[in-house]
C-alpha cells in the first residue's frame, strides 16, 4: 500500500528531527538494509587488506618500515569509511538531496586549493596534506556532483531533460571536471562524466544529448592535452596502451608498468603462486601495484581461482546496485542509483582493464581494493546513498 502524504520539509527540521519525520512515510529502514550489498563490499574490502599488505610489505622492509604500515592504515580508513556508510545511511539520501548545493560549493573551493596547495605526487597535485592525512578532493567530487545533478533533473522534468535543463545540469558537472583536468585526474574525470551519462540516459534525454556529452568529452580531453603540459604523458598512456610491446625509452615507463602488470595476472595460473608467493608481486617489479594494479597482485597469488571470486563479488555489488536502483519508489533515487552503477561499472571495468592491458593506465583505483583513505571514503558514501535508497523505498 503506498504511503500518502507530504514528503517532510529538509530546510525546517534538524538532522535528527528530518530524519524522524523522514522516516515514518516509509517502512521500517533498519529492517530494508540490503545485506548482500554489505557482504559484498565486506568481502572486497578484506581482501584489500591482504593484497595491500602483499603487495607492500617487502618494499617497507627494504625500507627500514613496519611491513604492516599501509595494511594498519587501511584497516583505519575502512573503519572510517564505515563510519561515513553508516552516517550516510542514517542521515538518508533525501536529507542529503537538501543539502547538495552547499555540498557542492565546497567540494569546487577544494578542487580549486588542489593546484595551489596540493602536493606533487607523481608529477601531479592531486590531495591536499593535512599533516598526517591527506585529502584528494576529487574522490568526494563523485558523489556530490552526481547528488546535485540528479537532484535537479529529478525536480525540473518528469519524462524527459528538455535542452534548458540539460545544458544546465552539463555546466554542473563540466566545472568540476575542468579542474580535473587540470590537477591533472583524467581517471577520475571520467568516473564522473560515466555517472553523468548514465544519469541523463536514465532521465530520458535525447540521443543527441548523449552525442553531444561524447563529442565534448572528446574535445575537451584533446584541449586540456594542448594546453596542460602536465596533462602531456597522458598521451603515452594511450600511446603504451597502443603499443605495448614496444621498446621507446619514452614508453619505458608505463610499457613496462603494464607489461609486468598482465605477467603477473597470466603466472597465475588456475589456481595461483600462493598467497606472499608471487615472484612478481614479492620481487616489486609492479610500481604502484598497491594502489593502480591490485588486480594483478590477486591474480598472481590466487590465479583465475581468485580472479573469478573478485569479479563475482563486483558482479554482485553491480547487482543489488541495479536492482536498488529499478526498485526506488520515486525519479530522484531512481536517477542517482542508475549514476552510481554507472561510476561504478566504469571504475571497476578501468582499473581491472588496466592491469590486462584492455585499457590504459589511468590511475583510478580499484572500489575497496586498492589503498587510499579517500578513495574508500567516496566510495563508501557512493554506498551508503544506495543503502539509504533501498533503505527508504516505498510501501
């Protein structure tokens, strides 16, 4: 039966008094929890763990460091990142929908500090330094940016984005990318204009529309390319990825990255080297595997065995994801469902690609799995936004 009644205003309550009023039009939320989706992303996040401290460990021995340094730190961060899935869950995607242009305009004043105060790291400034924690604005961006598009969408058009609010909802989202580019993020630009797309296709707009997203992603990669020095090696990216056994000293770098990357995943084997035992994996050949090619570390130590168990567990993730999404009662979660399986399709499908050589080296990391506070923290609001949809579905 549904649920009459007025949706509770979000500007006149409190936190808890909105999500109190919030709560009584819909079923009981604790008891709409999806369990699946929370073992799923249980499951990834253990087994980001060990492959973080497999991957680690002897390079900080090496080093004179605690091997267990960036294993400690996950566990850390996945604790905070529960944390933000639960609050995200309790606060609910409604009260959050509230609050999204606020969210917004913070999220743009961090990506605009990124270049004048963030610190180079591997020739690009994308985190701002915190003393011990740093932050990488772009992470958060995904979220906000998909909550406030979705959110306007959802309350300018019932059928279909007519050009006014199309073009509107394209500015939203071409600002942030631009000062990804300009860090320079690539991979994480293109997260965000794969939720974007998802979005719009959701939402009924015309093909043209898509077309034109395309067409101006194209265009504004190649520009930014032109302009942006520091964006230049994203061209030998593509290059490497185009030629991959090629032996150009310029290519060197990200050739051999992937080289190794598809070594290791292919020494695998059925059923693997065993876990700690993997020659390329322990013999730290893969630079950044514990952060760009996680995939490669599990698929030398647990062969196709261990390949096929993280892609299921993706699958299903994916799964209760799409199905939240086509099961939300109403057009705005609806929408921002269909754009977080998008981003994270996308990101998934990216960084495994990466390490197969389907795709080229991008840097995003891999949901769950690879190392980074920030990345587990935007990835688990991207989750507890889902939860809190399929939370407060309709009667």
């Amino acid at each position: 039966m549904a649920v009459a009644g007025r949706q509770p205003d979000a500007g006149g309550l409190s936190i808890k008094g909105f999500a109190r009023e919030w709560n009584k039009a819909y079923s009981d939320p604790i008891r709409n929890i999806d369990w699946i989706l929370i073992a799923a992303i249980a499951s990834l996040a253990v087994i980001g763990v060990f492959t973080v401290y497999s991957a680690t460990h002897l390079r900080l021995i090496d080093q004179g460091f605690d091997p267990f340094v960036y294993t400690q730190r996950q566990v850390i961060f996945l604790i905070v990142a529960a944390g933000a899935m639960s609050a995200m869950m309790w606060l609910g995607h409604e009260w959050l929908r509230a609050q999204a242009a606020l969210a917004y305009g913070g999220i743009m004043l961090g990506l605009v500090l990124v270049p004048v105060f963030g610190a180079v790291t591997g020739g690009a400034r994308l985190a701002i330094d915190f003393g011990p924690v740093s932050l990488q604005p772009a992470e958060f961006a995904k979220p906000v940016v998909i909550l406030l598009v979705a959110a306007y969408v959802a309350d300018a058009s019932k059928d279909e984005v007519d050009w006014h609010h199309f073009v509107m909802s394209l500015i939203a989202v071409i600002l942030p990318v631009m000062f990804l580019l300009i860090q320079p993020d690539l991979g994480s630009a293109s997260v965000v204009i794969a939720g974007f797309t998802g979005l719009m296709y959701a939402a009924n707009a015309r093909r043209r529309y898509l077309l034109l997203i395309a067409a101006m992603t194209a265009g504004s990669i190649a520009v930014s390319i032109a302009a942006i020095p520091r964006l230049a090696y994203q061209l030998r990216r593509f290059d490497a990825w185009l030629n991959q056994n090629s032996f150009d000293p310029d290519l060197q770098k990200v050739v051999l990255q992937v080289r190794f990357a598809k070594r290791a995943v292919s020494t695998g084997g059925f059923d693997g080297q065993g876990y700690l035992q993997g020659p390329l994996t322990n013999g730290k050949y893969i630079p950044v595997q514990f952060t760009d090619f996680p995939f490669s570390a599990i698929g030398e130590q647990f062969g196709m065995i261990g390949g096929l168990v993280v892609l299921s567990l993706f699958g299903v993730l994916l799964w209760r994801i799409w199905v939240i999404a086509r099961a939300a009662g109403d057009r705005f979660s609806q929408l921002l469902g269909t754009a977080i399986f998008c981003m994270m399709l996308w990101q998934t499908f990216q960084n495994i690609g990466m390490a197969l050589g389907v795709t080229p080296v991008s840097g995003i990391p891999l949901p769950f799995i690879s190392y980074g506070g920030s990345h587990l923290l935007g990835s688990a609001i991207l989750m507890g936004l889902v939860q809190s949809i399929a939370m407060r579905r309709r009667l």
